[in-house]
C-alpha cells in the first residue's frame, strides 16, 4: 500500500462527479502549484459551505458531490468535499478524527469530529474546514495546525492517531440514514470502530488499521442503545410472576404475604416461578449496565456514581436472592433466613441511594428535568412505602405484602418508564436537556 489510497475516489469522494469537475475547473483556474490550490479550495469549503449545524438545516449530506449541490455539511461531510477537490488535483488528502464533547459542556455526550489532512511539500498539514463560527478562528497553516477545536483536558477530549485514507464509515451511514438535523444529533458516532481496509499513517509509516485505537470503547460500543429495551422487559416479566404465582397459589394473600413466600421453599410452583425471577434477573442486571454505559460515556460523575450503585442493588438483588430464598417457616431465624433479611436491607439502601444519586444527576447536572423528577418521584414514594413496613409491624397491621407491593412495584413502573424512554423517546430526552441550557 502507497499514498495512493490518499488519491482514490470512492462513494464519498466522488470528484469524477459533473458538478465537482465543474467547481474545480472555477476554483483553480490559473492557479498552476498545489499550495495555492490547497488553501483556495480550503477557504473555500471553509467558509462558503455553511455547517449544518450552524444554519440549523435538516438537509443532511454526505457525499462531497451532495455538499455541493446542497451547500451544507457537517463537519465529516466538508471534509469529503475538501478531499475530493484536492484529490481531483493529485494532491493526497486524508482524514483526521477527534473525540469531542457535542455542546459546549458533555451534557449531550460526545461526538467524532473530523477534519482533513493534506500532503505538501513532503510532509502532511493538518486543516480544519469546519467553518469560523461563534468565535473559531481555523487557518491554513504549513507549520503548526490551526484547528477549530482543541483537546480540553478536563473533558475525554482527544485525537485519535494517524490519517486516513477513507471517511469515517459509521458517520457516512449514519448521515445517509438521517432526515433531520435532529436525527444526526441523536445518532452520530462517538467512536472509531476502525476497519480492516482503512488505511492511515502514522510517523511516516503507512500501515492497515484492523484493532480498534481505545480497548474501552470495545464495551461501549452501542452496548447501552441495546441494553435499554431490556428493562420494560425485565419489569413485565417481574410483574407476570407475582400476579402468576398469586394466580396458581389459592390461599396465598397479596396483602399479608411477602413476595419472596412465592419462590420460597416448599411454596407451590416454586421452581416454576424461580425460571421467571432468573430470566428477569439477568435482563434487569443487562438494562442497568447499559444505562451506566451511558452514564460513563455522557453524563456527570453524581449520575455515573448513581447508575455504579444500581448496579450494585441489581446484583446483589439477583445472586442474594438466588442464593438466599426463603425457607417455609419464615419465622425461624435460619442462617438462610437471616442472609436473605441482610440482602433486603443492602437493596433497600442502595435503591434509595442510587435513585436519589440519579435524580440529583439529572436535575442538576444533565438538565434533564423531566427525568429527574420521575426518579425523585420514585426515590419519595419508595421511601415512603417503605417506611410503612416497620410502622405496620409496630401497630400490627398485618400488611407486609400490600406495602411491599408498593415498593417493588413503583421501582418496576420506574424502571419500564426509563427504559421506555431511553428507548423510544431518546430524542425528547436530549431535546428537553437543551432548551433546559
């Protein structure tokens, strides 16, 4: 492989194409050494394709034959016209990737940015034609690089290494997919997942890129988009075996009777039940991780420490509980019965402390207003219902089942109205975060 995978055209960089044939025809005009050639068609794509973002168009391109056509792009869609002019010319060009937050904080997450690079006079310079806008001030520079955006250190601000010969393709396909500028801001790309086939140079080496530049985001790949599903149905299938088991089991009492008697041993239909807490289990364990995914790919330290703590309730709820079920006489202080007492009361704890940790998150860091008070909501009622148990027992009221059916299922509706949510309505949760700003 040469630096000639710097001059190919492909899908993107379609310079063969009429109207970019026609435009640098009219660009280079007289203009007979690469560097002229190189900083026209940089200031051009620079400053007259407006961003997208910046004329808040719903006309979404990606191929540099499109871009001019529409005049409009984001950043990764300027940088394939600006490749396809200069490659029109013999001038190699590639790509260049940062990892950024997507506002001016990392409230909205993070985002790839890209920007092109070019090679003159032996050596490659790095330019940036996302457009001078709201204080950026990007230049053509042979020396040092004058970019649009610095990495900030105290945000997961960072370049990736190397140049490439080809377009981010994830970014390609998702802009190719996106009717609106909304859907581009719900949907880009955070990472590189790079692929066998992209090529980029790094210290003056030209080498085949096949592993991914960052091990972390191995996890955080789209992991969270697919978790979140999970829990409406971690939350249907925990409801189906309470009103299931109260169902099979005639002299059970809702209102007297604990949940945990439905699964405890020797109760009727125990191991039936048991299949339904242990498919619930690890789709409740699956949507939490990947809500903390999401927490540690966007979000604020209170809310990563929170969803961290719900995971923690999560699994201490699934294995204690497998480990530690009820035996028959609930009112003898077996070993077993008394570790299945200890975990009720690490869940309890650390719901509360978890969903609390959320709804300050939310409310005060993500500015997801509308979120946060739905957890702060479920954080009081849960409190309160819970505090009813000890003042039942107090008074003798004989309503363990009716209150505890009162806590659990309030955390159940939360959890299917989060998921449902992050699901379904992700768009109105970033949305409503921004006109919060």
């Amino acid at each position: 492989m040469s630096i000639k995978s710097f001059l190919e055209e492909n899908h993107y960089i379609d310079f063969s194409s009429p109207i970019i044939v026609k435009k640098t025809k009219s660009l280079f005009y007289g203009v007979d050494d690469d560097i002229t050639r190189a900083k026209i068609a940089y200031e051009y794509v620079r400053d007259e394709v407006p961003h997208t973002f910046d004329i808040q168009s719903d006309t979404i391109t990606a191929k540099a034959s499109d871009v001019l056509i529409h005049n409009t792009g984001i950043c990764h869609a300027k940088a394939n016209l600006l490749a396809a002019l200069l490659r029109s010319q013999n001038i190699p060009t590639g790509f260049c990737f940062q990892h950024l937050t997507l506002s001016d904080d990392d409230s909205l997450g993070y985002c790839v940015h890209c920007h092109n690079a070019i090679f003159l006079e032996n050596k490659w310079i790095k330019v940036d034609a996302r457009g001078n806008t709201n204080g950026i001030d990007a230049q053509f520079s042979l020396t040092e690089p004058v970019l649009a955006f610095s990495n900030r250190i105290n945000y997961d601000e960072y370049s990736w290494e190397g140049i490439y010969s080809k377009p981010h393709i994830d970014t390609m396909l998702m802009l190719e997919k996106a009717d609106s500028l909304q859907d581009v801001i719900d949907n880009i790309p955070d990472y590189i997942l790079e692929r066998t086939g992209c090529y980029y140079i790094n210290s003056g080496l030209l080498t085949q890129v096949i592993q991914i530049k960052k091990p972390t985001e191995v996890l955080c790949m789209k992991y969270d988009k697919k978790a979140y599903p999970l829990g409406m149905i971690s939350a249907v299938i925990y409801y189906a075996h309470v009103f299931l088991g109260q169902a099979l089991w005639k002299e059970y009492n809702p209102i007297t009777t604990d949940i945990s008697s439905l699964t405890a041993k020797g109760a009727p239909n125990a191991n039936l039940l048991q299949v339904f807490t242990l498919i619930y289990g690890i789709c409740f364990t699956l949507f939490v991780i990947g809500m903390l995914v999401k927490a540690i790919k966007e979000y604020h330290l209170i809310t990563k420490i929170g969803y961290a703590v719900f995971l923690i309730m999560a699994i201490v709820s699934v294995i204690g509980y497998a480990l530690f079920p009820l035996t028959g006489d609930k009112t003898e202080m077996s070993f077993q019965n008394m570790m299945h007492i200890v975990v009720t009361v690490i869940v309890v704890f650390t719901t509360l402390i978890s969903l609390y940790l959320i709804a300050v998150g939310y409310l005060k860091k993500e500015k997801i207003i509308l979120l946060g008070r739905v957890v702060l909501l479920a954080a009081v009622l849960i409190t309160v219902f819970g505090a009813l148990n000890p003042i039942g027992m107090a008074n003798n009221w004989n309503i363990l089942g009716l209150t505890e059916r009162m806590v659990i299922f309030t955390l159940q509706a939360f959890v299917f109205y989060l998921s449902f949510m992050y699901t379904f309505k992700i768009k109105e949760i970033q949305k409503f975060a921004r006109d919060k700003k």
